[in-house]
C-alpha cells in the first residue's frame, strides 16, 4: 500500500512540476471541442441533448489514450522500470499507485472538458453534475486500470504509439456504451439508477482486480 501511495504522490508531483500530459489532454480536448463544433450541423436543442452524451465520451476516450499512453514513459528513462520492478511488497500495489495517478490527472481535465463543452454546445450540465460525475468516475476506473496494464505492456515496444490504441480501444467498447447510456439518462434528466451504473461497477471491479493481479508478468516481461 505505501508503494502505491508513494506512485501516486510521486507522479502527481512530477506531472505538477512539468505539466506535459495535462497540458497535452486540455489542448487536445478543447481542439477537438472546436473542431465539432464548426463540423456540427445546425440541430434542434432536443437533437443536440440527444447526441451529446456519445461526442463528450468520444472526446473524453481520446484525452484518456494521450495520457495513458504516457503513464511509463518516465520510467524508461535510465532504465527505471528495473527499479521499479524491484520494489517491495506485492507488483499489484505499482499498478494501483500509476493507476490512481491517472485517475486523478483524467479526471480533472474531464472536467475541465465538461465545461467547455457545455458552454461551446449550450447544454446545461449542471442540474446532473452528481450522477454524470459518479458515471465518468467508474468508467475512468475501468479506463485507467485497463490502460495502465496495456500502458506497461506496450511501453517497451517500438510501435508503441500505434500499439496502445490497437490494445485499448477494442477492451473499452463496453465501458464506452455503459457510460454513454448512463450519461444520456441523467443528461436527459432522468435519475440516475442502479441499472444504469452496474454495468459500469462490474466492468471497472473485473478490470481493476484483473490489472491488479496481473501485472507482475506484465512487469517481469
């Protein structure tokens, strides 16, 4: 537990003192916030809530795979992946450490995207800002587990830019079509129910504890 908590100190700390990665997933997602809104065809309001929910998440996908995908680059410097691995304790903690990281650093620029978003395509968020964070939030635990175990599979690879995404998207199709539905419901004012989460909660539980547990192969490899 204390080499995840020191990960995740660690990589906040690191990100806050050069700010790549944030700065790579506010500028993407704002760019591609602009770039929907010149290709959007003129819609009703009604039209526009309904769509909404799927371009956020496409959006929001995107952001995640540039952050992702260096979640290990640091450690490839100097060949800190060595003493990574050679850590005490249980492999499994690493990941949780990098993983919560990830969460951390996606979830404030989803945010941030939230807003932009919302006032580029004029739709009130903010009578659901609890349920649709509660929504993002356990799609981005599935999101950072699953791409932290392919994160640390890829990063040694030379194609590992192309490699990533290849690996990552097709495992996070289920999540993408939970989350779209959930978020369309409270999007749309409904509430939100047990139903509309629980896909959510068992695809980021499976994900988590299978990251968790294999990623001592991972690292060895």
């Amino acid at each position: 537990m204390n080499v995840a908590l020191a990960l995740l100190w660690k990589d906040l700390l690191c990100e806050w003192r050069s700010r790549d990665r944030v700065v790579a997933m506010i500028v993407f997602s704002i760019l591609v916030v602009v770039v929907f809104q010149f290709a959007w065809p003129d819609r009703s309001d009604e039209q526009t809530l309904a769509l909404a929910p799927g371009v956020l998440w496409v959006i929001y996908l995107f952001a995640a795979l540039l952050g992702i995908g260096r979640t290990f680059t640091a450690e490839l410097e100097n060949d800190a992946m060595t003493a990574l691995a050679l850590a005490p304790g249980t492999r499994g903690w690493i990941f949780a450490g990098k993983a919560a990281a990830s969460l951390v650093l996606i979830g404030g620029v989803q945010a941030l995207t939230a807003a932009v978003f919302a006032l580029f395509f004029r739709v009130d968020l903010a009578p659901a800002i609890g349920a649709l964070a509660l929504v993002v939030g356990l799609a981005d635990v599935a999101i950072c587990s699953v791409g932290t175990l392919f994160s640390a599979m890829s990063v040694r690879s030379r194609f590992r830019e192309v490699l990533l995404p290849v690996l990552l998207i097709p495992s996070l199709i289920p999540v993408l079509a939970a989350a779209v539905q959930a978020s369309a419901a409270v999007i749309g004012g409904e509430k939100l129910t047990l139903a509309a989460v629980q896909p959510l909660i068992v695809i980021a539980g499976i994900y988590a504890v299978l990251g968790f547990l294999l990623f001592d192969p991972v690292l060895d490899d």
